[in-house]
C-alpha cells in the first residue's frame, strides 16, 4: 500500500456526514446513502488512487476527495462518488482516521506549583455532549394499523391501473378520498398528502378539466405506490409518517425582502395566490422565498366555492397583496426550505418603496439560455431553485397549440439560441396569457422592444423551456453578461444526437407506460416489440430488460384471470426509475444542443 494510498483511506475514515455533505448537497448524499445500501464493496487500490464500481460507473477516489472523479457525464461531485465513499466507510476501519493534532502547551502551562496561587480555582463543569437521540420505532399495533392503511391505498392505486382510466368508476376519487382520511386517522401524514393529490388529478380526469396531464398523474401514481410499499414494508418510526405541518426554522438577525412577483394558483385541492420575494441579501442561503396564501377546497362544491380573505401575514393587519410594492424587513423571519412562515411572531421592521431597477436584480438576470440549462443541471427539486429573470432579445413567433391546450411563445437571446415559452390554459392563468400575447406582439412589430421575465425554467423531452410568472417592461437595459459555458459542457455537442436519440426512446417508453395507465393492463399494448428492439440497438440492455418485463406483465395479465396490479406497479416504477436516471444524464446536454442555430451547432461539433 503506498503512503498516498494511506492517505487517501486516513480521508475516508475521517469523513463524516458534514463532510460528504459539503461535498455536493444534502439531496445528493441522501440519494447517494440509499443508493449504498447493500452496494458491493470490491475495489482496486493503485498507486495514488482507490477505484470501485457504484451505480454502474467506475470512480476513482483521489487525494483529496472532491478531486476525486466518475465516469458519468456530471463534472461536479456527483451522487456516485458521494455513494463510493459512503461504501468505502463501511470497509475501511475507523482507527484508520487521522490522529487529532496534539494541543500545544503554551509558556503558561510550564508554570512550577510554586507559581500558582494557593487559591483554588473554580473550574466550570464541561459541557454534556448531545447524544444523537434513540430511534423510536412505531409499537406493532400502530404499525399493523398503517400497513393495513397503506395496503387499502394501493389496492385502490392497482385498481385505476388494471381497469384503465377510460373505465374508472365515477366514484373512485370519492374513495380516493376516503383512503386520504383514513392515512390521516393513521397520521401518516405523507401517504394523505400524495393520495389527496391522486384523487384532485383523478378528478380533473373525470370533469374533462385541461389541467390534466396523464404523464404527470402516472408519474404520481407510480411515486404513491413506492411510498405506500414502503410503509408496507419498513420498520417504522414517526418521522417514515411524514408530517402534518412544516417545521419552520428562525433566522439570525434580519431579512431583506423585495417582492418581484405572484401568481393565482388553482390546483383542485388548494386555491389562492403564491407570491414571490427576493431574498436581497441571501439571508435565509437561496435567492428566492414564497409566501403561500391557499386554502384548502377538499370538501367543496366547486360551484360553491366562496374565497375567504387573505391572510395578513407578519401582524401587518393588510392582505399581502396590498404591500407587494414594498420592500420589506423581517425580524424572527422563519422558513422551510424555500416557504416563509406568516406567523405573527415575526416582525416588520421597515417598509418603503422598491423599485426592480437595482443591482440586486441586474446581478440575476439571464441573457444567456445556455446559462439557464447548465444551472439547472444543479437545480434541486424545489420551484424556486429553477427560478430565474430572463431577458430575451426578440420573439420570433407565437401560437396556440389546441391539441395540448398551451400558449406557446418562441424567443431568442443575445447569441441567437432559441427555447420557448409555454403556459398551460387555464381559468387562472387566461388574462395572464392574453397578456403575454400583448406582449409577443409587441416584440414582433418593433425589434427594439425588451421585456424581462420571471419563469420558472424546466427541461422536458431534452428541450428548455420557460414558464412565466411575471413580465416587466420598466427594467433598463443592461450590458450584455458574456456568459462562458463551463468547460464540462464544451465537448456536449460530440453527444448531442445520441442523447436526443435516446431521450426520444425514454419519452416513448413513458408514454408506453401511460398508455397502459390510461386503457388498462386488459387492453393491447401497440409497438412493444419496437420499443425492446429500439433500446436494445441503443446498446440499453437493462432497459431493455425492463421494458420487457412490463411489457410481458401486461400481456400475462391481459391473458389470464389472476394477474396482480401491483406487481405490474412495481416492473413500472423499476422502468420509470432507470428513465429518471438516464434523462438527468442527458437532459442538459440535449437542451444546450437543441435551443442553438444550426450553423452553431455545426461549429461546435
């Protein structure tokens, strides 16, 4: 074993969770701790390097560790090599960990007894260190009482999949809901949470409403199921329930806020107003916070409903509508993640007028799409962390698509790339559209007319494309960024026809999979034969393998009396996994590919 071999294990014993955790995010080291569980541990020491497989990539594990690589696209320090060092912890015994650096005595300590004064010193008592508290497990009789609320659940989950969506009964979201209230009986707090978002889609469904999107409800359906079987299946503690309410956390000192925009939200289940705030000086870690003022319309006529007042957060005695064109100090602010909690306990310190026209928003804005695509590859799953100003510099066209029921704008920035804006018609967002098409037309007869937007950002089917939020028309025109791409996306256009290849096989294996949510495990899956042969010609044996299996699931149940729904569950979500994985790979790359010219895009390749 050579001494940087040594060195390297001494790091790896001496890693603790902060440690691994500062090395990429939160999410990634607990994706990373799942992905270890029963992981082998084979691995191969060289000369200054410890080389092992993890998730089907080779990582090389160097000195020191965030130099450490992957043979996967990402060039950050990805889940992969977060997940290697987790199994090289469980191999490498911890007195392998570097001796702590002796404390030096200082001139004081070498003092002779004579020296010391006679009188006896009070020495504080040191401080207790906090234990990490006891797992509490659930007793067995709460715990049979949640197995049996969550076999109840995907009884009712493999019922939609076996009869199909076209033949499910008119009062499966009543009993949807029904299932809801018994998880909360239960206090399973998060198995209610996913079932009352099956049942509100489950109802869109049934009233023909156009916020229905049947790749999103299979994506759900499926993501229900997994939490369900896990509750099935774990040794449960409290904190495997979920919980009722957010736990919020009190920031230091105070906040600067500068509200930057809002939207009306109606999602079956909840109706009101999401508004926006910039986070001026980063206090709280993240550039965006949301207050959320909704209501929940569970057990409501739709035609009944009846909007109760705002809330009047922070003890202002005013909705927060009416101060939206103030900046605001918070003191006691508290949040969760990225949600401001509107308790009277927290303080406003100082209001007075904002104005978006401040270095503060100059310092965000995108004028770059490339820029957008790439921080989305370390964009974590919350709205605002896919959050961004963007000023296009002309529209090129707009239109209604009828078919998806979206209006659609494309645009351009300073280096000619092209992505589109897209937002979804809908009761709530129909004077905002007709605005937008103000706008683009605006942008089509006069070049020299700039807008810049609020959008969330988001890349499906390998392409980037913006959901507006809010349009300004008052913020000067700036400089132009000069974004440079970063080095690890130099060489993506080399894979950018294989990347949208295969994204075009992951799109038809989903929607494979929604077609059979949609007609039932009883109807005939069309071009399955295809789509094996497809992936296996990508050289995507696994996938291959699992498309296979749902696909044989289906006809087995299609042919016989006892076929099992849940099963046939369990082979999708195995294939919806895989597909997740791979578009995470491939999505940017795609993204950064598609939105250029095709002129630049022979350059770069």
């Amino acid at each position: 074993m050579t001494d940087a071999v040594k060195e390297i294990r001494k790091l790896i014993a001496s890693a603790d969770e902060d440690t691994l955790v500062n090395l990429a995010n939160k999410g990634t080291y607990k994706r990373a701790c799942k992905d270890a569980e029963g992981a082998p541990a084979d691995f191969t020491e060289t000369d200054d390097s410890i080389v092992l497989d993890f998730g089907g990539e080779t990582v090389t594990i160097k000195s020191p560790l965030e130099k450490s690589t992957c043979t996967c696209p990402s060039r950050a320090v990805c889940r992969h090599i977060v997940g290697a060092l987790v199994v090289m912890k469980g191999v490498i015994p911890a007195d392998e960990a570097a001796a702590p650096e002796p404390v030096l005595e200082t001139a004081a300590a070498e003092n002779t007894a004579e020296e010391i004064s006679a009188e006896t010193a009070e020495v504080p008592a040191p401080e207790p260190v906090p234990s990490e508290p006891e797992t509490v497990y659930l007793s067995e009789k709460d715990t049979a009482k949640v197995r049996a609320c969550a076999e109840l659940c995907r009884g009712l989950l493999a019922d939609i999949l076996a009869d199909g969506l076209v033949r499910t009964p008119a009062d499966m979201p009543a009993r949807i809901e029904a299932a809801a209230v018994r998880c909360h009986s239960v206090k399973a707090a998060a198995a209610e949470k996913i079932m009352r978002e099956i049942g509100g889609r489950l109802s869109d469904y049934t009233e023909r409403r156009a916020a229905f999107d049947l790749s999103k409800f299979t994506e759900r359906l499926m993501k229900c199921d997994e939490l369900l079987r896990e509750l099935e299946e774990k040794k449960l503690t409290e904190d495997d329930l979920g919980e009722f309410k957010r736990k919020y956390t009190t920031l230091d000192g105070e906040l600067s806020l500068m509200p930057v925009g809002a939207r009306d939200v109606d999602i079956g289940d909840y109706v009101g107003e999401i508004y926006y705030f910039l986070d001026v000086n980063k206090t709280s870690g993240r550039n965006f916070l949301t207050v959320s003022d909704l209501r929940p319309v569970f057990y409501e006529n739709e035609k009944k409903r009846r909007r109760t007042p705002s809330v009047c957060p922070w003890d202002l005695a005013v909705p927060l509508k009416s101060v939206m064109k103030n900046s605001l100090v918070l003191y006691n602010a508290k949040i969760s993640d990225d949600k401001l909690s509107t308790s009277a306990e927290t303080k406003v310190m100082n209001k007075s007028k904002v104005s978006l026209n401040s270095p503060e928003v100059y310092d965000l804005i995108k004028d770059d799409f490339r820029e957008i695509a790439s921080a989305l590859d370390e964009a974590g799953d919350l709205e605002t962390d896919r959050l961004f100003f963007v000023r296009p510099t002309a529209c090129l066209s707009q239109r209604y698509d009828k078919y998806d029921q979206q209006f659609i704008m494309e645009i351009e920035d300073v280096n000619g790339c092209r992505i589109n804006i897209k937002a979804k018609f809908r009761a709530e967002t129909k004077s905002f559209i007709e605005t937008l098409e103000k706008i683009g037309k605006r942008m089509l007869d006069d070049k020299d007319t700039c807008f810049t937007l609020l959008a969330v950002a988001g890349i499906e089917d390998g392409e980037l494309t913006l959901f507006p939020i809010e349009i300004y028309d008052f913020i000067v025109p700036f400089e132009c960024s000069g974004y440079k791409l970063p080095e690890k996306y130099e060489g993506a256009a080399a894979y950018a026809g294989y990347a949208e290849t295969l994204l075009n096989l992951f799109s038809k294996l989903r929607e494979m999979m929604s077609a059979i949510l949609h007609c039932g495990l009883r109807s005939e899956i069309r071009d399955d034969d295809k789509l094996v042969k497809y992936a296996e010609n990508c050289g995507m044996k696994g996938l291959a393998e699992l498309a296979v299996k749902v696909i044989e699931g289906a006809s087995a149940f299609r042919h016989s009396t006892g076929g099992n729904a849940r099963e046939m569950l369990l082979s999708m979500e195995k294939l919806s996994d895989y597909i997740t994985t791979g578009e995470g790979r491939l999505q940017t790359i795609s993204a950064l590919s598609r939105m250029q010219p095709d002129d630049i895009r022979e350059i770069n390749s």
